[in-house]
C-alpha cells in the first residue's frame, strides 16, 4: 500500500493571525519606561516603603523590646499620637521649631541677597571670592559646628575674649548654653532666648551660599538696559533695588522661602551638634530623636515625625493654593 507524503504547509500570517505592530510612539513609551524604571525602583524601596513603614508604626504600641514579636498590620490604635501631641514640652517645641525656621529662613535669604547684590558686578578676583562664599554651605556640618563651638566657647572663645577686650563685657557668655539673656534696652530689661538666637544665626550663616546662587543667577538675567535707563532718568540705587531689581527677584524668593522653610523645619544635625536641644533650642526634630534613643519608643517617634509631616503638608498646600499661581503669572 503506498503511501502519498503532502507537503507541509507553513501557516501564513494573515491579519488576524496577530497582534498589530507598534507605533513609533508607543516603541519610545516604552522604550522611556524601560529606562525609568531602575530610578522607580530606587525612589519606591529608598522613599516609599520608608514612608508607609512610618506610618504602620505611627499606629502601633511598639518599642524596641517587642518590635520583632510586632505585626504588620494588628493592634492599630491612636495612643501614640496621644501620646506625642499630650507628652510635656510637646506645644513649646513647635512653637521653637517655628521661631527657628522662620528666623533662619530669613536670615538666609537676606544674607545671600546682599551677597547677591554685592558680587553681581565684574571685578579682579571675582571667581575666587564667589567660590569662597559657598564655603559654610559645601563644607561638613560636622567641621563647622566644632568651630563655632571653639569660637563662642566661655573659657577660651574669641568672641567672648573680643567681647571683653573691645565691648567691656565683665562675664563671659555660654551662647550655646545659655538659654536666656537679660539685657537692658530703652531702660527695660529684656530676656533674649541667647541659644535659640545663636542657633538661628548659624543656620542662616550656614545657608545664606544656597540663596545667594539662586538669586545671583536671577540677577545676571536682569537686562543692563533697565538699570543704564534708571540711571540716566536720576534714580538712586535704592530706587533700582526697589523698583527694578526687587521685582525681578520675587519669583525666586517666593521659591527659596518654601525651599528653606521645608529644609530648616526638618533639621536636626545642626540643632543637636550644637546645643544637643537643651537651652531652649529642642525643635520637634529632636524630640523624634529622643523618643527613638532615650525611651526606646518606636511607635511614639513615628508618630512625631507624622505630626512633623503633617505639618509641612499644611504649610506646602498653603503655597501651591495662593502663592504659586502667583509666582507662574509673574513668571510669564
């Protein structure tokens, strides 16, 4: 019996054999997502999960003795922010944490908008003297504590040996622990928070090289033009600052106080290797500190540094709701 081999037939690919081929636009999709996804992965393991973990642990009773035992999700409660916004000292931090931001927000700004205004121009050595202004800024905050602790110490500091060689101090001052001050002013005498006050000025000094390169680069963009014709029409530099310059600036400033408020509500190295938060100076950023490292209080320093978020969160709504359109309309 023979047997009649067919020809295989190979399958055609007919128009609905499969799927349509991709455009040119969605190859670049996804060829962007490819390349996007290993920073995804970072920001999610590095940012998220350390956000949400903060949170599960804000609503727990956990401390350190039982965190192993503990559960992800079981036993939430809202103890611990009972605890923190109840806890003593609590309402006094914040408002410390405020003084401190705001003062040193403005201090930084205004440092580096003279800086700004007096290196804007062209003279010999300019590099050098611009790149020597952002030295408190670049160097570790390490080095620079330890040697404004040297210069205000009461024993051996040179502000104190100034203060009684040319300004006829009869005691030295403890700026870094010393938490008030009385000074007599129009006759009246005046307690001044000395620590709080010192820590302030050494943000703002320490911080003033991050203003300062964002309005120096604003003002390069001034156009000459605008300040030749002041000039010839007889305005003062004061009148240019006011009239000219100023409104140039708004934008960038507007900018930098969100930045700095945000940066400086947060901080905590500079705080604690200076004065350690005693003195007067415990913002709420310490207190996380503390309750993680004193009383082994896992739940209640989460739910701190919620209160810390929450806060920003406020304080960030209020800018993007009536000063951010502001700034774009400004900026168009």
């Amino acid at each position: 019996m023979a047997v009649v081999h067919e020809p295989a037939t190979e399958p055609t690919a007919g128009p609905s054999s499969g799927r349509k081929p991709l455009t040119r636009r969605q190859l670049e999709n996804r060829a962007g997502l490819a390349y996007l996804s290993p920073t995804l992965v970072v920001v999610l393991v590095v940012v998220v999960l350390p956000i949400i973990w903060t949170v599960v642990l804000a609503f727990q009773r956990i401390r350190l003795v039982n965190l192993r035992r503990a559960g992800l999700f079981d036993n939430f409660t809202l103890a611990n922010l009972e605890l923190v916004l109840t806890s003593p000292g609590f309402w006094s931090s914040l408002w410390t944490t405020l003084i401190y931001t705001v003062g040193a927000t403005f201090l930084s700004i205004f440092f580096g908008l003279i800086a700004a205004l007096a290196l804007r121009g062209r003279f010999r050595g300019r590099t050098l003297v611009r790149a020597s202004v952002l030295l408190p800024y670049v160097a570790p905050v390490v080095a620079m504590t330890f040697v404004w602790n040297i210069l205000l110490s009461p024993q051996f500091g040179l502000v104190n040996d100034w203060g009684a060689r040319f300004f006829g101090w009869d005691r030295p001052l403890a700026f870094l622990s010393q938490r008030e001050y009385t000074m007599s002013l129009f006759g009246w005498q005046v307690d001044v928070p000395l620590a709080l006050l010192t820590v302030i000025a050494f943000e703002g000094w320490r911080y003033f090289p991050f203003a300062f390169l964002f309005l120096l680069a604003r003002l390069q963009a001034v156009p000459a033009d605008l300040e030749e014709a002041a000039r010839v029409d007889g305005a003062a530099p004061t009148q240019i600052f006011r009239h000219i310059l100023l409104p140039q600036l708004g934008a960038v400033i507007a900018l930098l106080t969100v930045l700095r408020f945000i940066m400086t509500f947060n901080k905590f190295d500079d705080v604690y290797l200076l004065t350690g938060g005693g003195a007067g100076t415990e913002v709420v950023s310490v207190r996380v500190y503390e309750f993680l490292t004193a009383r082994f209080d896992i739940g209640a320093a989460s739910a701190q540094a919620l209160v810390l978020a929450a806060g920003l969160v406020v304080l960030l709504i209020i800018y993007l709701r009536f000063m951010a359109p502001r700034v774009e309309g400004n900026e168009d």
